[in-house]
C-alpha cells in the first residue's frame, strides 16, 4: 500500500509554483471584455467633462433628423397638384415620422448644449480650484510611504493658488455659444440648403411622366444631401461664432473679458486642455 501510494505521489509530479503563463483569450471573450472596457472609459470621460464634441462623432446626424420634415413639406408643394400623387405622398409624410424626427433632433441638440456646458464648468472648476482632490493612478492606491519626492509634491499642491476664468470662458457663455451654433449648423442652414435642393429639383422634374420619380426625386435629393452637411456648415458656423462672440466680449468688457483666449479655435482648446487635465490625473 505504502509503494502505491509512492508511485501516485511520482505519477502527480512537484505541486506548481508560481502563476500560469499568459494565454490569449478566445475572440469571443476579448471583444466582450474590450467592449466593457471601451465603455467603461466612456462614462469616465463623460463624468470627468473630457469626452470628445458630439460633432466630431455619427451622434451629429442626429440633429438633421428634423429635415425629413423640411425635404417632406418642401415638396409637398410641387407634388399636391393632383390627387394622384397627394395619395402616394401621403404615407410618407406620415405625422408620427415627423415627430419623431423632430424630437431626435431636439433632443440631441439639447444634450449637446448641456453636455458642452458641462466639459466647460468642469474646466471652469479645474482653475477656480485647482486644489480638489485628484484620482489617484490604481498603481499608487496603497502607496503610503512618505518620501522626501512626496512631500515636496504634496507642499507644491497646497500652495496652488485659484485662477480666473475670463466671462468668454464661463460655462454659461460657452452654453450660449453652443445653442447658437446649433441653430444655425443644425437648423437654419440644413433646413434652407434643403428646402431649395427640393424646391428647384421639384420644378425640374415637374414634366417628368413618372408620377414617382415626380414625387420621390425631389424628397431623395433632399435627403442626400444630408450627409455632406457638416462638412458644410460646421466648421465655418463654429469660427463665425467664436469670433463674433470673442469680438463682442472685447468690445463691452475690453481684453479682461476674453484673457488669453484666441478669436477662434477656443472649442479646440478647451478639449486640448481637457485631454491634459485627464492625464495629470493619471500620473
């Protein structure tokens, strides 16, 4: 009995030591734990106000929803002449699409006012009071040796003094700004630049026999067009913008309104600091 158990001691081997070497995990499983963590630093960046413009991601699309409307009544007009073809318009101006679309596009509108308004008092915080406490990295959380590098580090946060936010900065500004570019970027200028691609394109096509292609031409290249719309529109509205306000606050508040900030290109900035502050974070 006593060899048996000898030879299953050697048949089992020396017991493990240390950890398993490192293997990749099935596809599957990767995507899922890269999804977790993509999300993950997505609320992270939401909260800490460093996520990117809604305007450089596809959410901005979401603001010309409301053009189905202008490119459906639009041609509307062209199309109601005969009863023919106000029935093959009807089902697609149907009441609920245009609600629908109507409330997507508010909708992200006023998210995206707020949630530039939020980044900017973030930032505003950031220099009113630079001594709030930062996260820590995870691979300093039980760090508790007080060095001399410490201390001095320590005494060089404390003595951190408040800074001042010029009032072109202030998030309340910065919330006006953004809803005025809205309306012009997402409102205004998509809503006349499709109205006249329907309007003209309807009179083009007015003698065309195809009762569809009379009714559905003009709405489809309406709606083409939507696309190319912020290209369009975005970057010469937001420069319009930044340097009608930046000019205004200088004239009324003279160069204290405005501080350091340049005529155009604040939006690029604030994010640029932003990025930074998170990475001041991190260390």
């Amino acid at each position: 009995m006593a060899g048996n158990d000898s030879d299953k001691k050697d048949i089992r081997g020396p017991p493990p030591t240390g950890l398993p070497a490192a293997e990749k995990l099935p596809a599957g499983l990767q995507k899922i734990v890269d999804k977790s963590d993509a999300d993950e630093s997505f609320y992270d960046e939401l909260y800490e106000g460093s996520a990117p413009q809604t305007t450089d991601t596809n959410l901005r699309y979401a603001a010309y929803l409301t053009r189905v409307r202008t490119a459906l009544l639009s041609a509307q007009r062209y199309v109601a002449y005969t009863s023919d073809i106000g029935e093959s318009f009807r089902p697609v101006a149907h009441p609920n699409w245009v609600r629908a679309a109507y409330g997507i596009s508010w909708a992200y509108i006023a998210g995206d006012v707020a949630h530039e308004g939020y980044k900017a008092y973030c930032a505003n915080q950031r220099v009113l009071h630079p001594d709030l406490p930062r996260k820590a990295a995870p691979q300093n959380y039980n760090n508790a040796q007080n060095t001399v590098s410490n201390a001095e580090a320590i005494a060089e946060e404390t003595n951190l003094q408040p800074g001042t936010v010029a009032p072109i900065n202030d998030w309340r500004t910065v919330m006006v700004q953004r809803g005025l570019f809205q309306s012009i970027a997402s409102m205004g200028l998509p809503a006349f630049t499709i109205h006249s691609i329907v309007r003209y394109s309807g009179r083009a096509l007015k003698g065309n026999r195809n009762i569809k292609i009379r009714t559905y031409g003009p709405i489809g290249l309406g709606l083409a067009a939507v696309p190319a719309l912020p290209y369009l529109f975005d970057k010469p509205v937001e420069e319009a913008v930044e340097w009608i306000f930046h000019k205004g606050f200088e004239v009324v508040g003279g160069k204290e309104a405005v501080g350091t900030s340049p005529s155009t290109g604040r939006e690029a900035a604030l994010n640029l600091d932003q990025k930074k502050a998170v990475k001041e974070k991190e260390l």
